[in-house]
C-alpha cells in the first residue's frame, strides 16, 4: 500500500500529467492518471515517473477552453467532448469551495447515467482519484478530482433502448448469460449501440449493504471471467472489472442512498462491455506460476501496458488466486509498453 515514504511521488506524478489532457487522438484515453495512482496505491510509487516517461508519447496537451460552465448553463454542456478545459473549470471552482465528498454526491447522480462515456474510462479515473483521496488529501489529489470529473462530464454517454432479459441468481451467471452481438470490426461506440439485450441482475435491491455486496460479487466475478474469456479482446474486457471496480471505491465516499443506483449502473456498464468483446468459446486456463500479489503487480509493471497494470490493480483488489491468474492473463496476451 501507499508509504508517507513515497507518496509524494504520485503528487509529482499528478502535477506533471495535469498539463495534458485526457485524451489524445481524438478520443482514445489518457490513462497515466490511473496507473500511476494504482502503482502508488500498492507500494510502487518510486517506479511512477519512469513509468509516465515511457507513456509521455502518448499525452497531448490540454485542450482549450470553449465558455465557462455554470451553474445555470451545465445541462447543455453534459455530454460535449469539446467543454473538457470548461468542465474542469467547474469542477475546480466547485472543489475550492466546497468538501471534496460534497462536490462528488453532488455530481454523482447525474453524471452516473453517462458512465459508458470514453468507453467507461470518466468513471475509472474517479475511482482512482476518490481511492487516492481517501488514503490522504492534498492540492495534486483534489486537482485530480477535479479533471476526473471533468472528462466525466464532457464525455457523459447515456445508453437507452436496452431491452431487459431474464438474469441469473449470480454474477458468474448472469454474466454468462450475456448475449454477444455481432459486431464484426465496429469500434467501441458502434459496439456500444449495437448492444439492444441485456440480463437484468440487481434492480431489486434496495438496501445499501446489499448492493454493496452484490457489487463486490461482480467485480469478482468479471475479473475471474477475463482469465478465460479475456482473448475475446484482450484490452477492452479488462474494462468489465475495472469499470465496476472503480464505481465500488467510490461508494464509501457517497451518501448510502446512492448506493443501489451506483450496483445498477456498474452492471449495465460490465455486461455492455461484455457484449460487445466476449468470445465464441472460453478457454482453460492455469497460470505459469503461483505468484503473491506483490510478484503479480512487479511483473504487470515490467510489462508496463495500462490496461495490464489497471486490472492488476484490480485483481489485487479482489485478492484470490483466480484474479491473479487473471491479471497473469493479460500480461501474457497483450503488447508491452515500449
């Protein structure tokens, strides 16, 4: 975990990666803010600036400002990639003035319904800025927020016009029971579109704890599934972990009653990514070796890919052998970081 001994790594990280923006070419993510906050959040901070110099070709500069979003005008900027710079300008106002906990059960409610926007990542990047504020708050860490929430907001993507089918008492299940669509070469919003059927699992809880559980189930239960159905496409189901993932560490920093609402949201998200990326057939799969959490997560920042940190990172949430076998799985089908 996070050391007061190297910390201040991640601060320096975060100020550095704060001059670009979240995207680059044109709508692929950003993803250096979360790795480094997941290389920090287990003990390898001191590899954060050698990691982001390897990545440092793959960030562009901030965009620029379009017209200030207020309080009165914010619905019609929702949505608009091209208010970026202006909803981190909010959001930066907002978290001067007010708790950090506050602005996030705030935006919360509304910004949830558009949790598939940058295919899940605006959702990703605040669980890792609500985890990295949990553990301490400081300047870098609030800024932080405060453009996670603000690529949220400027890539807000509802999904509507899914048809319900019946799920399953688990989360194993239910997502086995998800049905593939027949995507061809589409892109991620394409894919996203083409998604018309999904399980139901989940809308009839109520209670907080409960959610809570079934949202730990599925977090689970989608990174044990990608150690054998992670070939389907091996970086975008890692987001069927992590997407849910990164909506469980925010909910300890959300009023209870948005809990439920936050379990629903996290399933669509897991089965639309599941849909759109799962296999014709799973396959067997065993690890090279029985490794510990701390070996899994030296080997996933020696490959040094993203998205293998990210659901390492998750796997050793999860913390059994099966979601470390997963995260040996990614290391294994996907291209190191050069």
């Amino acid at each position: 975990m996070e050391t007061s001994s190297t910390s201040g790594q991640l601060e320096e990280a975060l100020e550095r990666l704060h001059a670009s923006g979240p995207e680059r070419g044109g709508w692929l993510s950003n993803h250096a803010p979360m790795v480094v906050e997941s290389l920090a959040a287990h003990g390898q901070a001191g590899a954060v600036h050698r990691w982001v110099d390897l990545y440092r070709d793959k960030l562009e500069d901030f965009p620029d400002r379009v017209a200030p979003v207020t309080d009165d005008n914010w619905p019609s900027a929702l949505g608009d990639p091209r208010r970026i710079a202006d909803w981190t300008d909010h959001f930066s106002r907002a978290l001067a003035e007010r708790p950090w906990r506050s602005v996030l059960a705030q935006w919360w409610p509304r910004l949830l319904p558009g949790l598939y926007g940058g295919a899940t990542h605006t959702v990703i990047r605040v669980g890792h800025a609500v985890r990295a504020l949990e553990s301490g708050e400081n300047a870098p860490r609030i800024t932080e927020l405060a453009h996670a929430l603000g690529y949220w907001a400027a890539r807000h993507q509802p999904v509507t016009g899914i048809a319900p089918l019946p799920g399953a008492p688990s989360a194993t299940a239910s997502l086995d029971a998800v049905p593939a669509i027949e995507a061809g070469h589409m892109g991620f919003r394409d894919r996203l579109g083409a998604v018309r059927r999904l399980p139901v699992w989940g809308e009839d809880v109520i209670d907080p704890e409960t959610a809570r559980d079934r949202l730990t189930e599925l977090v689970r239960a989608a990174t044990h599934r990608y150690a054998t159905h992670g070939h389907g496409e091996p970086t975008m189901l890692v987001h069927a972990a992590t997407a849910p993932n990164a909506v469980l560490r925010a909910l300890g920093s959300l009023p209870r009653e948005l809990w439920a609402p936050s379990l629903r949201a996290a399933w669509s998200a897991s089965a639309a990514v599941t849909a759109m990326y799962a296999p014709a057939e799973p396959v067997a799969y065993t690890p090279p070796a029985r490794l510990t959490a701390e070996e899994v997560m030296e080997r996933a920042l020696a490959h040094g890919d993203e998205h293998v940190i990210k659901l390492t990172d998750t796997a050793l949430d999860v913390g059994d052998d099966r979601a470390l076998a997963a995260a040996l799985r990614s290391v294994e089908m996907s291209e190191p970081l050069a």
